[in-house]
C-alpha cells in the first residue's frame, strides 16, 4: 500500500502540475482550505488516538501471539499517516499539494489502521473473512476515488485554479 500511496500523489500532480504545485492566492479559497485542513486534522488526530489505544491494549496484553510484531508495524504506519496529516495543516496555505498531502495520508492512514486490525484478528482468529471483505471494499473504493480524481486533474485545463 506504500506504493500505492506514492503512485498516487505522483500521479495526481503530474496529471495537473500547475495545480498542485501552484501558490494560493485567493483569500478566500485560503481560508476555505484552511477550515477543511483544520477538520481534516481533528480526524486525524481522533483516528490516531484509537490508532495508539489499540497498540496500547496490545502491547499491555500479557499472552501475546506469535506474528504480533507484525500487526505493531501495521498500527506503527498507519499512526505515521496520520501524524502526516495532522501536521500538515500549516502548510496547507503555501501549495496545493500540501492538501493533496493532507487528505491521502488521512485515508491511508485509516486503511492502515483497518488492516492492522485485519491482522490483529487474524492472529485470534484463522481467517477473519468480514474483516478482509471489507478491508477490500474500502480498498476498492480508494482505488475508484483516485481513478476519479485523476480523470478529474486530467480534464482541469492547466491554468485552472479550481
């Protein structure tokens, strides 16, 4: 899934450059990016609140299974995205691309924080199949949104501020 994120934002900025990479200089949509990074943020910080409980009530579990090592490093990514996207929100009003930054960390961070979960089951259990149906549902759409998102940037003409 890391290189689903990097393709990603690769992908998304190359489609419109002048977009992503530009200044803004309308207050107006400024201070509307700003209220929305400062939403985003508090997801963020709420996700990576339940994201540390659950390393906390693994860690403090006294018969740890073999393979939760594995599972920590899960819960230890998705903790990272989040910090990401809770950290960003400052440089939100330099460039675009630090809201593109913002949002895809957040959502990776969530699908982070569903896998890790994913394979904490597993470790009690032997196959959590709901769990994993809905792990690639979420997946799915992720991969919809940002086929959209593309052909979105892809049709913006390269000026456009929108």
């Amino acid at each position: 899934m890391l290189l689903f994120f990097v393709v990603e934002i690769l992908v998304l900025v190359y489609l419109n450059p002048n977009h992503h990479l530009s200044t803004i200089q309308d207050s107006d949509e400024r201070d509307k990016m700003t209220s929305r990074a400062t939403q985003q943020r508090g997801r963020a910080l709420a996700i990576a609140s339940i994201t540390f409980a659950g390393v906390a009530v693994i860690v403090s579990s006294s018969n740890q299974p073999e393979g939760i090592g594995a599972v920590l490093d899960v819960f230890g990514i998705a903790f990272s995205f989040l910090l990401v996207s809770f950290m960003s929100k400052t440089l939100i009003q330099t460039k675009r691309i630090w809201s593109l930054i913002q949002e895809t960390t957040l959502e990776y961070g969530a699908l982070y924080l569903f896998l890790s979960i994913v394979l904490l089951y597993h470790t009690y259990v032997s196959f959590p199949i709901i769990l994993v149906g809905g792990f690639v549902i979420a997946f799915a759409l992720r991969l919809y949104a940002v086929r959209k998102e593309a052909e979105a940037y892809y049709k913006m003409p390269s000026g456009t501020d929108e």
